[in-house]
C-alpha cells in the first residue's frame, strides 16, 4: 500500500510541478487573445457611438436576415468571449505563479487551454514555485491513493 501511495505521490509532485508554467504559458495565450478581441469590441462600439447607438441597441439593428443574424451573434459573442477573457486575464495576470493555483478556476477557456497544451514542453521545475507545487501534488497524490486504496481494502479488513 505504501509503494501505491508513493506512486500516486510522485505523480502528484510531477503534474502539478508543471502547473506554474503552464499557467504562465496560458496567461500569455490569454493576454493575445485578449488583445485582439479588445480591438474587435473597441471598434463596434465606436461604430455604433458615432451612429448615437449603445452596445445593445446596435446589436438589436442587427438581425433580419439570416446572414445578419448571424453576424449580430458572431458579434455578440465574441464581445461576450472579450469580457470573460479579460476578467480571466486581469485576475490571473497580477496573481503570482502559486496564486494562479488557487485560481486555476481561471483557466476556463478550453480552446486556448488546449493550444496551450497542445505546445507545452514538460520540464524540471528550477522554481520555489515550481517545488512548492511539486510538493502540493505529492501530497495530494499520496493522500488520494491512500484514501481510495484504504476504501478498498475496509471490506477485506473486516472479514479478517
């Protein structure tokens, strides 16, 4: 039970040693496709300001069509996808490498998560940041094996 528990210890301190540069490396990600989307939303909005139209109501003008209706969602959505990702952004871009753990929450985008992945390079955590999370996973590694291996064997103790 005890070389189970060291394993799921280990492979706990090896994932989440890898969690301050994968956040770092999607916060990064994040901050493009904030950028680019905050010119999108800026020039709706100026359009729509210099037509004497709010937000909502430029979008309302919108349908009619199919192709319009479509287009007023596309917008609606990537105005949407700008504000999400931008609170996302703002939280975990002023939190430090540790602290983004406690907001890993933040992490939500999927497609930009798994861009992130997709490129992400493991390697040897040379960071306090990167121990400190090692060290968190071994013990949520050796915890959770030993929980679940302790369910598992408490029908077998008692028949003993």
């Amino acid at each position: 039970m005890r070389i189970l528990a060291l394993a799921g210890g280990i492979a706990g301190a090896v994932a989440m040693s890898q969690f301050p540069t994968f956040s770092q490396q999607y916060v990064q990600r994040l901050s493009g496709a904030v950028d680019e989307l905050r010119a999108v939303t800026i020039a709706f909005d100026t359009t729509a300001r210099v037509a004497g139209l709010s937000r909502e109501e430029a979008l309302g003008l919108m349908g009619g069509s199919e192709f319009q209706n479509r287009l007023r969602d596309d917008m609606r959505s990537r105005i949407y996808r700008y504000e999400r990702l931008n609170a996302d952004y703002q939280a975990l871009a002023a939190a430090a490498p540790l602290e983004r753990l406690a907001k890993a929450y933040r992490i939500r985008d999927a497609d930009l998560a798994r861009r992130t992945w997709d490129d992400f390079e493991p390697a040897m955590p040379m960071t306090t940041e990167g121990f400190v999370a090692a060290g968190i996973g071994f013990a949520a590694g050796w915890g959770l094996v030993t929980l679940l291996l302790g369910l598992a064997l408490r029908p077998l103790r008692r028949l003993a």
